[in-house]
C-alpha cells in the first residue's frame, strides 16, 4: 500500500489542501516540517480518518477535527487515494457535521459517511457506500487493525520508544491488541471462571452435606457420631439406624391395622342404630299429625258446604254487573245530549258574529287597491338609491384601506429602521472580535508547547525515578559489598587460621616421628631434647581446601560486586549528567514559553502556573468564540430580515398609491349618480321606511281578511258538525234504555229460582267473599292430601319396624369415641416413627448421591485448577498462555530487529529475550534486555544513552511493524512516518537518529520524518513544509533543495 494523494476541507487548520506524496517519488527519505500546532500530525489523523474514522493517536473524536473556520454551508470531508496491487483505491469520508439547511434558515446535523471507489488496471470502476461494508472491504485487504496501521505506516508523537522501556504488562496489553492474541486471554480468563464456578459448587456440597446431617433424627439407643466426624461416619450411623428401626416400624403398622379394623366395626354398628331410630321417630310423628287431621274434620265438611254457595254466586255476578253497565252507558249518553245542545246554540250565535266583520272588511277594497299602485311606483326608483348606496360604502370601506395601507408602510419602515441599526451595532461587535483569530492560533501553539513540556516533564520524572532506583540499587549494591568484603575478611581469617593449624598439624605429626639423629624438618637439628606436644586441633587437608574455596569464592564475589557497584556509579554519574543538561533544557524552554525567568527548581511551578493561565486564556477565548458566533448567527438572521422589510416596505407604498387612485374614481361616480335622485326622499333608508310603512298597512289589511273569512267558515261547519251530533245521540239514548230494562229484570229472575230465595243483600256480601273462593279451596284439598299422607306413612313405618325394638345409639357411640382415641393413638405412633425412618432413609440416600458426586467434582476441581493456574500465569513461572504466545511473536520481532541493530550498532548491541522468572508478573515473560558485545556481557535496555535508545526502538519498531506485516498475510506497506519528539535529543543522540533514519532508505520506501527541529531541516533537502497562515489556517509548500 503506497499514499498517493490526500485532500483535506475544512479539517483542522487546512481550508482545502491536497498533499501528493508522489511528489516524493524521487526522494524516499523527506521532513515534515512546520512550527508546532501547524498541523503537521493532522496529515496523518486525516489518513486514519479516511482509513479507519478515527485519528492516528485514537484520542480525538472525528466530530472536533472540522475546522473552527469552516462556514455552516460548506462540508467537512477527507479524501485519501492511495495505490495497492497495481489497483488505485479512492475513500472519501465524512465526519458527522452540523451544516445549514439547504432550504430555508436553521441547521440541521449531516449523519457521518464514507465512499469507496476501487479503479481496476482496465480502468473500471467499483464504488461502496455502507460503512460497514467499506470497512470490511478495507480489512480484507489490508489485513490490519487501526492499531496495526499506526505501529506499521505511522509512529506517532510520545509513543515511539515507549515499547522499548514498557513492562512485560505494558507489552503484553501493545502485543495482544497488534497480534490478535485475546483469544488466549479470553479461553484463561473461561477456564478460571470456570474454577470459581467448580470451586463454589465444591464448597455448597461441603454445606449441603453438613445441613443433611443437621436434618438426620437419632435414637436414643443410637451412639451419635461427634458433630465433626466425617460424612462417611455419619453416612454408615445413619444406615445402621435405618436398618434397626425396620422392625420397629411393622410392629406399630400392625398394631395400627387392628386397631382400625375395630374401629371400623363399631362405626357401622352406630350408623345402623341410627337409622332404626329414626325411622321409630318418624312413625311417632306420623301417628300425631293424623290425630291433629281428625280432629279438623267437621270444620273441613262446614267449609265445603260454603264453598258451593260462593261457586253459585261467582256464576250469577256477571248478570248483575251487565245490569249494571247498561244503566251507566244510558246515563253518560243523556248527559252528552244535553252538552251538544247547548254547544249547538253557542256556535249559531258565534257564525252571525263572524259574518257581520267579513261584510265591513269587503267594504275597504279600495283602499287597498291604491296602496298597491303607491308600492309598483316606488320599487321602480328604488334601483337608483340603492347604486348611490354602494358607491357611498365602497368610499368609506377605500378610506379605511388607505388609512390601514399608510399605518402599514410608516410601521414597516419603522421596523426597517431599527433592524438597519441593530446590523451596524453588530458588524462594530464583529469588528471588534477579527483578532480572535490570531489568538486562537497563538493558543494552540502554546497549548501543544505546554503538551510536549509536559511530556518532557513526565519524562524527566521517569529518568529522575530511574536515577533514584539505581541510586537505591548503589546504595543496597555498596551494602552489599560492605558486608562481602566482612565476609572476605573471615574466610581469610578462618583460612589463615586453618592453614597455621594444618601446618602445625604437620609439624606436631612429623615430630612425634623423629629419631636420635635425624634432622628436624623445622630447625634442621639432629638432637630432639623435647619433641614438640600436640596444641592445636586437627585439621584436614579436605577442610583446608574447603577453607580456600570458600575464601576464593568470596573474593570473586568481592570482584563482580565491585565491577557491578563501579558500572552503577558510572552510569548513575553518565545519567545524572544528561538529566541535569535535559532538565536545563527544558526549564529554558518553559521559561521561554511562561515568559519569565525560572531555574530548574522552580520550572515546575512555572509551568503548572503557565498551565491554570492558559487555560483561563482558553476559557476566555471560547466564551468570546461562542460570542462572535452567536453574533454571527444574530447577523445571519438579520440580513434576510431586513431584505424581507424593505421589499414589505415596497410593497406598502405601492398600496398606498393603489388605494388613493380608487377611491378618487369612487368618489366622482358617486357625485353624478347623487344629482338623479328625487327631493322627495334623501337616501335609500328614507325611501325603504316608506316603502316598509305602505306594505305593513297592506299586509294588515290581508291579514284581516283572511283571518275573518276562515273564522266564519270554521263557524259554519262547527254548526253544521253539532246539529249532526244532537241527532245520533238522541237515537243512541233510546236503545241504551231498552238494553238497560232487559238486564235489570234477567238478574232479578236468577235470584228469584235460587232455593232457598237469596236477597239482593246477601248477595252483595256473597259477592265479596268470591276473592277468597281460591284459597279455601287450596285449604280444603289440603287437609284432604295431609291426612291421606299420614295414615300411608304411618302404615309404611309399622310394616319397616316389624318385631324390632327401640335401639341405644348413645352406648355404642361412647364405645365408638373410646376406640377413636386408641386407633388415633396408634396411627400417630405409626405415623410418626414411619416419618422418622422415610425422612432418614431420604437423607441417606441424598449424602450417598452427594458423596459420590463430591468425589468426581474434586477430582475435576483439582485438574481445573491445575490447567487454570497455568493458563493465567499463577504458576511460580508468572507466566500465561497469552504470553507465552506472545512471546513466540516477541522473539520473532527481536530476531527481525537485530539484522538492523547489528547493522546501525557496528554489531555491538544485539537484542536479548529474558527468559528468566522475576519476582511478578508485571516483569516475567517479555522483558527485554541487549547483550553488550564491548562489555561482553547482558544489559538492561534502560541503561542505553538516549541515541541509543533511539537506535535501539527504530529498529524494534521497524521490526514489529515487518512481523505484523507477516502475519497479515505478507502484505506491503510501502510508507512510514515517524512522528517522534526529535527535540529531546542532544546533538549526538540526534547525530546518531539522522544516521539510523537514513539507513532505512532504499527498497521502494518512502520515509518521512515529522519534525520542526532546526538541525533536521538543515539536513534534509526534500521537505513538505506546513506553513501557518494569519487567519487560523495552514497551507503546503514543497521543497526539494537546501
């Protein structure tokens, strides 16, 4: 993959630039270069953008890389070509964005987007738009992660050398993100919540156990085990119970059983009293209600001797009430005939009223007829008033108009007025804020100074912490040596001591073995007046040569401390040094931000002081940002404002003008129409009150007439309908007296044949007893039904009882409720011991089943412990699966690294794996360390010098990026950018960084180092060179020589 071209709008402080790398074709090595905060990084973050939609540190939100600068109307977008496989990939991307509205005012939030276009070799072209799918479609061919793209093409600022000094933690969290290696991670971190879950269910068997053991019911004849005794002990107690209470609990099943059975039997025997009883009862109750029924019989005869009598007269009422009816009707109809008459003479009285008024109104015709030819002449002039009276309202309704159109156009300009000011007082507003700009970049360039001091400060304090540790490892190495060199002294001493005495030992040895004449091996005397007497303990030549090990493995010991203690020194002294000149430099760099003049002791207050003033700096500079802006959007608003007033105001005036032309022409119609009018009337309310006036009169006149000739005819047919009615109702009373005779007479013939003779009185009183004819009827047939009831019953009872005597229910049921109580006695026992043994037995069987699963669970529990021990590196190697993994990757990356680092040391410093097991985990497994070919022996990387160091993570970085590369498949990067605080380095160091950069030309690369350093730019001919502009924004220059 090799960048071709990328376009930047409205992204950080770039308008609209397009940067061509090939422009660098020729020149592989090239600088970046650019004052800070330029927007040198911004390059890259907008490469990460397009590729991924996120910036090359992962540490900015794509939404705050549009410009400050960038107008509501105009897009935010990044448009990255690059070249892969002889294939030209094209990727525009855009952040999510606030943009104005494209029809009418307001904004409105643009979701983000991206577009992929692919051009073939044959030139055919390929386009994507869905993220998810562009996203893909560039991992399936990069095969990188974003994390992975940094650590190959890009080496961002502050992150650099931060592998190289980073912890086995640090790198494995570095390793497993570019590597992919969570799957270990993931499967170990399984497997021990696994061992937590097997762990839990070990530890709840061990409770559920014990509250099974709570839960068994011992007998007082059984030796309990103690509270403490294995479940096996307890599980063997309680089934050497359960088989003891077996008999036990038959005997009390039988005892149970037979009292039951007894029981039983006496409960039948009581039911089947009980019945006998009742049916003795019920004959005895038979028996009396028919002596009750007798003695009701002469009453029952007298009722229904009565009950006759009423039946007759029940049958001869409707004789009597059609008598009655007749007489009524006869009755109603003279009193009707009488009401006619009278009727009759009011209405011929009210006809002659009636026909006198219509003669008088038929005598007033001819005043009618000239009210109506007054009305025909007036309607005819009527038309011309009511022209004159249109024309005066279409003249009061323009006046009004002209009226509201000039209220209307004075406001209007009113209104235009003030807006006109309100836009002067904000473009002086806006005048007054042009140098926010400016301020805005000056702020910027501090705020990116205060972050690299900051870094540079973090750094120092990790020398500084690095120089006190090894000042701590002087002091414990000076100890150290104090008490070897104790130590020496005594084996010396102890083999001085052991030596004398083995010499002496000797001499004593071949003393005792001297003869007369012979010469002693001491003084050479041949005479041995006194032979020298055994003083000292023996010692052996073994336990000597053991003394002279012993003293020269302590003076080798002396040796090593004492090189080790001297090497420490020299570096603590070569450190010290540089941090005193990195520490000067730096606190003359933060006195030339802070303005002021600090020492080194006081840089850190000056800088946290520089830092609480800048950001107050900051505040003040956005609350005055957000200030101009939201004047910006005040003026926004008011320009179409004020073109939408001035066009009303227009039109206004040109209504105004409208209106005054129409009513003139109205005015003059209105004169000539008013001299054609007649004197007699002066307008048209005049002239219609008088037309109203005459119509009323004759509209009276009709009323009248109407009224009164539909009066006399209702009157005449009122005559004509009662004269009718009179005739039918003399004729109806006449019959109804013959029906009413006829009635009377058949109803008195009835109650002369009854025998005896019964009185009208009689009769009447009969009558009204009828309504309880009913109910003594329902009273006779039931006492006719009960006794024939009782006589069956007490017959069927005597036939059921036979020859059988009363029986005494009461002594068999006192004999049923005294063996109630034993039966109930009994079962409880039963019952109760049964519950005991069940409830053992089901403990029993649920420890058994519990023991055996406990059994294979702790086996299992022991392997997962084992197998998660391992995997998460609990182990006494702290070592995990992931990295053990990652450590086969590491190893790959340092074998890569060296072939550079032997090349750009002179093959003095090669890259060593430590294999060894620290005392935690945070330094076991991927620690790296360099094997010294001068010294001749292995070093810390954190004692290389800073061009060392530099040398050193290039070429680890360098290497990383190779093996990624491998790993995704072979893939080529054909680009690297190092943005890299080359400022920190000394002039050596730096020396060294140009020679080691430039030794990584060649093989097609194109390399490009980000940097504002002066000595970089005074080396490098070929530069992309950000140039800052006044107004807040940045623009590209190329050059090519010195």
């Amino acid at each position: 993959m090799r960048p071709l071209r990328i376009r930047l709008v409205n992204f950080g402080p770039y308008k609209d630039q397009t940067i061509d790398f090939e422009d660098f074709n020729d020149a592989p090595l090239f600088l970046i270069s650019g004052k800070t905060g330029s927007g040198k990084t911004t390059i890259f973050d907008a490469m990460c953008f397009a590729l991924f939609g996120r910036s090359s540190g992962g540490d900015r939100n794509p939404d705050e890389m549009r410009s400050d600068f960038a107008d509501q109307t105009e897009e935010t977008f990044v448009t990255f070509i690059f070249e892969h496989h002889g294939q030209q990939y094209v990727i525009n991307r855009k952040p999510k964005q606030i943009l104005a509205k494209k029809r009418g005012t307001g904004t409105t939030e643009q979701v983000a987007s991206v577009e992929l276009t692919v051009t073939d070799r044959d030139g055919k072209e390929q386009s994507w738009t869905k993220r998810g799918t562009v996203d893909q479609k560039l991992f399936d061919l990069l095969h990188l992660t974003p994390a992975q793209f940094t650590q190959i093409v890009l080496l961002p600022q502050g992150q650099f050398r931060h592998f190289l000094e980073a912890n086995s933690n640090d790198k494995e969290a570095l390793l497993a993100d570019l590597f992919g290696t969570d799957l270990y991670k993931r499967w170990a971190n399984n497997l021990n919540d696994q061992l937590k879950t097997m762990r839990q269910a070990s530890k709840d068997q061990s409770t559920q156990l014990v509250t099974y053991a709570k839960m068994i019911k011992w007998q007082d004849d059984t030796e309990v085990p103690v509270a403490d005794a294995p479940a096996t002990d307890i599980l063997a107690a309680l089934v050497q119970q359960n088989e003891a209470m077996k008999p036990e609990l038959a005997r009390r099943r039988q005892e149970n059983d037979k009292e039951s059975a007894r029981l039983s039997q006496l409960t039948t025997q009581v039911k089947t009293e009980e019945s006998l009883l009742a049916v003795f009862n019920q004959r005895e109750q038979a028996q009396l209600a028919l002596t009750k029924l007798n003695q009701q019989t002469a009453e029952m005869e007298k009722l229904a001797a009565h009950i006759k009598q009423l039946e007759w007269v029940q049958q001869t009422m409707p004789l009597q009430e059609k008598a009655v009816e007749t007489k009524q009707q006869e009755t109603r109809t003279t009193e009707r005939l009488a009401s006619s008459k009278t009727s009759l003479n009011t209405a011929q009285q009210t006809l002659a009223e009636a026909i006198a008024v219509v003669e008088q109104l038929n005598a007033q015709k001819s005043e009618e007829a000239k009210r109506q030819s007054e009305l025909t002449r007036l309607k005819q002039v009527r038309p011309l008033f009511e022209t004159v009276a249109t024309l005066s309202k279409q003249q009061v309704a323009q006046q009004q108009q002209l009226k509201a159109a000039q209220t209307n156009a004075e406001l209007t300009t009113k209104q235009l007025s003030e807006q006109q000011q309100l836009r002067d007082q904000l473009d002086q507003q806006l005048t007054t804020l042009q140098s926010l700009d400016a301020k805005q970049l000056t702020v910027r360039d501090q705020q990116h100074a205060l972050k690299t001091l900051t870094d540079q400060q973090a750094d120092l304090d990790q020398q500084q912490h690095a120089l006190q540790l090894r000042h701590q490892r002087i002091d414990k190495t000076a100890q150290q040596l104090a008490e070897l060199t104790a130590k020496q002294k005594d084996a010396a001493d102890h083999y001085q001591q052991l030596d004398h005495d083995w010499t002496v030992g000797q001499i004593q040895r071949l003393s005792a073995k001297l003869e007369d004449g012979e010469p002693c091996p001491v003084c050479g005397s041949t005479e041995h007046p006194k032979i020298a007497v055994a003083t000292v303990t023996a010692v052996t030549e073994d336990e000597l040569k053991e003394a002279d090990k012993q003293r020269q493995d302590i003076n080798q010991q002396v040796a090593n401390v004492t090189g080790q203690l001297n090497e420490l020194r020299a570096a603590q002294e070569k450190d010290q040094s540089a941090y005193t000149e990195n520490e000067s430099k730096w606190a003359k760099r933060v006195a030339e931000l802070a303005d002021k003049s600090v020492t080194a002791d006081s840089a850190r207050n000056a800088l946290s002081q520089f830092k609480q003033q800048l950001a107050n700096t900051v505040q003040q500079l956005n609350d005055a940002l957000e200030h101009r802006t939201q004047l910006q959007q005040q003026l926004s608003v008011i320009k179409p404002q004020l073109e939408t007033l001035t066009a009303q105001r227009d039109e206004a005036n040109k209504k105004v003008q409208h209106v005054q032309t129409e009513l003139t022409t109205v005015t003059a119609q209105l004169e000539d129409r008013r001299h054609d009018l007649p004197d007699q009337f002066n307008d048209l309310a005049s002239l219609d009150a008088h037309i109203k006036q005459v119509e009323q009169a004759s509209q009276v006149y009709i009323d009248q007439t109407t009224k009164h000739q539909t009066a006399q005819n209702k009157a005449q047919q009122n005559v004509t309908q009662l004269q009718t009615q009179v005739t039918s109702l003399t004729q109806t009373q006449t019959e109804q007296h013959r029906a009413a005779m006829s009635a009377q007479q058949t109803f008195d013939g009835a109650l002369n044949k009854r025998r005896p003779v019964v009185e009208l009185a009689v009769f009447n009183q009969l009558a009204n007893e009828v309504a309880k004819l009913d109910n003594q009827r329902k009273v006779h047939q039931r006492f006719l039904t009960d006794k024939s009831r009782a006589t069956a019953q007490v017959e069927t009872l005597t036939k059921q009882i036979g020859d059988q005597t009363k029986p005494n229910v009461d002594e068999t049921a006192k004999a049923r409720e005294v063996q109630t109580e034993k039966q109930r006695s009994a079962q409880q026992a039963f019952y109760d011991f049964q519950q005991v043994v069940q409830s053992n037995e089901d403990v029993a069987t649920k420890m058994k089943t519990l023991m055996d699963e406990s059994r294979e669970a702790q086996q299992q529990l022991a392997e997962m412990a084992e197998l998660a021990d391992t995997a998460t590196g609990r182990s006494d190697m702290h070592l995990s699966l992931e990295r053990y993994i990652l450590q086969t990757y590491l190893q790959k990356v340092l074998t890569v690294a060296n072939v550079r680092l032997a090349v750009l040391t002179n093959k003095r410093y090669q890259f060593r794996l430590d294999t060894a097991t620290g005392s935690r985990a945070t330094d076991t497994g991927l620690e790296i360390n360099v094997f010294d070919d001068q010294a001749g022996k292995v070093r810390s990387v954190h004692t290389l010098s800073g061009g060392e160091s530099f040398i050193a993570a290039l070429s680890l970085a360098l290497a990383l990026g190779e093996v990624i590369q491998s790993e995704a498949g072979g893939i080529t990067i054909e680009a690297l950018f190092v943005d890299e605080g080359f400022g920190s380095l000394d002039g050596e160091a730096l020396q060294m960084a140009m020679e080691a950069l430039q030794t990584i030309e060649g093989n097609n690369r194109m390399i490009g180092i980000i940097s504002h350093v002066t000595e970089m730019q005074e080396q490098i001919p070929d530069q992309l060179q950000v140039v800052s502009l006044a107004n807040g924004q940045s623009t590209i220059k190329y050059q090519h020589e010195l």
